[in-house]
C-alpha cells in the first residue's frame, strides 16, 4: 500500500501532463512502472474523477467565454438546473451560495448567441439576479497538486 504522498505524487505528474509516460514518472517517484501502472488504471483511491482533454474554444470557433451567476425563485430552482444540464453552451455548471444559486461557464461562437442565451433564460424563468462575467484571458487553469508544494501541504497534518 503506498502512503498518501507517494499516490499524490503520481497524482501531481498526471495534472501537469495526462499523456506523460510511465516510465517519466517512475523515475521522478522512483516507484516501480508496474505499481504507477495498477495505481492509474484502478484509481483505488478515488482521486481522479475522470479523464478529459482542456480544450481551446477559440480555436474551434467559440471566441465568446462567459460565467453567469443566477439567482432564481424556489419555485424554478429545479427547472433551471435541468434547463442548464441541457444546454450544449454550458461547459461547466456549479450549485453556489452566498445569495445566488447557480455559476454556470457557458461558450458561445459570439457575443450575439450569448445575449440571446441570456434572453432566452430570462423569458423562461423568473430570475431575480443574473451577473455576466465575460472571460478575458485564462490565467491558469487545473494546477493545484501540479507542484511539489502542493503535495506537501495536502500531506501537513
């Protein structure tokens, strides 16, 4: 059984790179390939929630990045969240507090489709407060426990 650390470890090197070999990471752990091996097909720990690729939107055409934060009557709450499960233009969708409901990243080919997104969730719901936050530029992205730092103050008890 490894300790804690050492399944970070390998942990730390899958967030930097997903598609680094083995063999890398068994010399910088210097744990053997076959247990680095059985330790990501398995994920006995449950650590990693799945695999997936970041993409680029702007490559692919959706130059028009978006985080909307809702608030909405008890009545719609429900309906909203099957309303935002199902929409193709929401990435990432998340259940907040502090006086709001819902934090939903949204992507869109331009500013045109997401105003008229927004519209359209205004129509159907009955939304108290809705704040659009436009994503300029991506600073950083899925980089904690990339870094040795990271692994030891997860590991400080």
């Amino acid at each position: 059984m490894l300790n804690l650390k050492k399944e970070l470890e390998i942990m730390m090197h899958l967030r930097r790179d997903g598609r680094e070999t083995l063999t890398r990471i068994s010399s910088a752990t210097n744990l053997p390939i076959s247990t680095i091996y059985d330790r990501v097909k398995n994920n006995k720990t449950g650590f990693v929630k799945r695999h997936i690729s970041l993409l680029n939107f702007a490559k692919l055409g959706y130059d028009c990045h978006i985080n909307l934060v809702l608030k909405v009557g008890k009545e719609d709450r429900e309906r909203l969240r099957d309303f935002l499960l199902h929409q193709h233009a929401v990435n990432t969708l998340y259940r907040i507090n502090n006086g709001y409901d819902f934090s939903a990243e949204c992507v869109f080919r331009n500013i045109k489709y997401a105003e008229e997104f927004i519209d359209q969730l205004q129509d159907k719901f009955k939304i108290k407060e809705l704040r659009t936050y436009h994503i300029i530029d991506e600073l950083c992205k899925e980089v904690f426990l990339s870094d040795p730092l990271h692994v030891d103050l997860v590991c400080e008890k």
